[in-house]
C-alpha cells in the first residue's frame, strides 16, 4: 500500500514517542525481583559490595543461604521513587515461610528520633519509616510501610511495590514524608524465622549525582593539577579537612590539615577515608569536569555519618570504588 506524505510523517512520529517511553520506562528499575536481569540497575554500583572484597561487615560469618548479597538504591526524580533491593544466593532466604525483609529509613539523619530497623541491628539509624515484606505463606506476602510514632511502629501506607527472589521495592518519597531526593541512612535487615543466623546491613546513601568517573587521592595531590580544584571552594592550601566536613578528628589524622595535606597523609583507617573524602569532594565539585556519582553535599554528610559511627572503612571503600573509575581531566 503506498504511504502518503503525512501517513510516513505519523508513524515515524509514533516510532519516536515509543522509543522515548521506552527509553524512560527503562530509566527505572522494574520491581520484577530479578536484579541482574534489569536494565534499570545497569551502570548503578552496589552500595554494599560482597563481589571481591566485602564492604557488608556480616559476610564472612553468616552462610550464603542466608547471607545479603550486593544491595543497591536507586533515586527516580522524574516520578520521586526511591528503588531498593538486593541480590540473594538462594531462593530459600527470602521465599521460606515467615522470612521477612525490612528497610529503615532514616531520613532526618539523627539516629535518636527514630525507630529500630529490627531488634538490635544497625543502631546509628533511627528509623523515621520502616518498609516491611514478609512471606506469611501459601503465595502470599505482606507489603507495607510503617511510621515511627515515638514510641512503636504503626502501619502507614501499603508500600508502592515489592519483589523476590531478588528482593526489589519502590516506595514513593511523599510516603516518607519528602518532597525531594536527600541523603538519608538506610538499614537492610534479613530475617529467617526457621534459621540462625539473621544478617543486616548499614549505610549512608545519598542521590546519584551521574556516575562513571573519578579522579583518585593521587591525581588530586600533585601540584601540576593544582589548577583542576575548584577553587573556590576548596583551595589546596587554605581549606581545612575538619572545617569543610565539620567533623572533630579522632586520631589527629587531619586536625589542623588544609585538603592537601589530608591527601598527602599516608596511612589506614581515619587517615583513608581522608584521603578519598577530599578526592571525592574534588570529583563531585560544580564544575569539576568528572561525571562523579556522589554531590558534594552527598560527599560531605557520609563523611560525617562515618565519623559519628566511628566505623570509617565502609565509607572509604565506597569513595574508593568512585574514585578509581577513571580520571577525564589532564
């Protein structure tokens, strides 16, 4: 059948519009508990890594039948959703009578004004909302969202999704009571009814901010790429480490120290995190010319939560990761 002018116009109109919805549609992960097989994951780095050297504290003493495996946040601000979930190592974790799943939000930041995530775990998150998913059996699952009340936890909403064997869910900011993408501290509790041991996680998470590269402590130390900082903010010789994160430092590892010299201590621990913190800073810096994952806000806030749990391994190897993915500046 020949096509007139207007009909060729039509239907490459429609071809245009359904690549573009395909294309939003898979800018968000599909709550379809399949992690690995979700384009909406691709190009997102696992928040707590236990592929290679594990970031999750409770890896090397918990079976991988009941372990968390590599967990991840997504933020959508075209819909305002935030994505979550985690790849498991066997069906039984989460499909197993009674097994349930819970996520803490902890979205003021201060671990006193908040709820427990589960009994015991993750005590530097005070949860303001909970997300809970439990298989009570037969097929069928529990999924609902939960508000802190000051005294005990309450239902709230039925969340907008959830998934397994992969466990994946989607929740709506405005039922976390936001109107925007924040950083905010998450706990990821597992819980086996029929078997010991349970297994949780913490962290720091903060919006995406692109992703794909990263300059490293290295690059950002060497005078000849002095002229790469942006400066101002942060200048290499009259910034000052505790003064940009607001942080008191705890093994004097960076009291008194301008960015620069914070980059130049050697050292484990404290001293490492420092050393990635300020190349972070440096990579998430407005107009720094890196495509970094993290905002320098987002930078600055994990950089604090780390110094108020004492615990600043985890923070490190997350920064670490964004850091070493490639430097685009000379």
């Amino acid at each position: 059948m020949r096509q007139t002018r207007w009909m060729r116009t039509v239907i490459v109109g429609l071809a245009l519009l359904a690549l573009t919805v395909s294309v939003v549609l898979a800018a968000n992960p599909a709550v379809d508990g399949n992690i690995a097989g979700d384009a909406g994951w691709q190009g997102i780095a696992p928040i707590v890594i236990v592929e290679g050297e594990p970031t999750d504290p409770n890896e090397l003493l918990i079976s991988d039948v009941y372990d968390i495996g590599n967990a991840y946040i997504r933020s959508s601000e075209d819909n305002l959703t935030l994505f979550g979930g985690f790849e498991v190592y066997s069906d039984s974790m989460i499909l197993a009578e009674n097994a349930s799943i819970s996520f803490g939000f902890d979205t003021d930041g201060d671990s006193g004004t908040g709820g427990p995530v589960d009994s015991g775990a993750c005590p530097n998150i005070g949860a303001e909302y909970r997300h809970d998913y439990l298989n009570v059996g037969s097929g069928d699952y529990i999924n609902r969202l939960k508000r802190w009340t000051g005294t005990a936890w309450e239902y709230h909403a039925d969340a907008l999704a959830a998934e397994s064997p992969d466990y994946e869910m989607a929740v709506e900011y405005t039922a976390l009571g936001l109107t925007e993408p924040k950083c905010m501290g998450i706990g990821i509790y597992f819980e086996n009814r029929a078997e010991d041991p349970d297994d949780s996680v913490c962290f720091t998470w903060c919006p995406e901010n692109g992703g794909g590269e990263g300059c490293t402590p290295g690059y950002w130390k060497q005078p000849q790429h002095e002229d790469s900082w942006v400066n101002p903010p942060y200048d290499p010789d009259t910034s000052y480490f505790d003064v940009v994160f607001d942080v008191d430092c705890e093994d004097l590892a960076c009291e008194g120290k301008t960015l620069l010299e914070v980059l130049e201590t050697g050292g484990g621990g404290e001293m490492a995190l420092g050393r990635h913190a300020v190349a972070a800073l440096l990579n998430a810096a407005a107009n720094s010319g890196v495509d970094y994952l993290y905002t320098t806000e987002g930078v600055i806030q994990m950089v604090k939560d780390a110094y108020d749990s004492g615990e600043f391994e985890w923070t490190k190897d997350l920064f670490e990761y964004e850091n070493e993915l490639g430097c685009p500046l000379n």
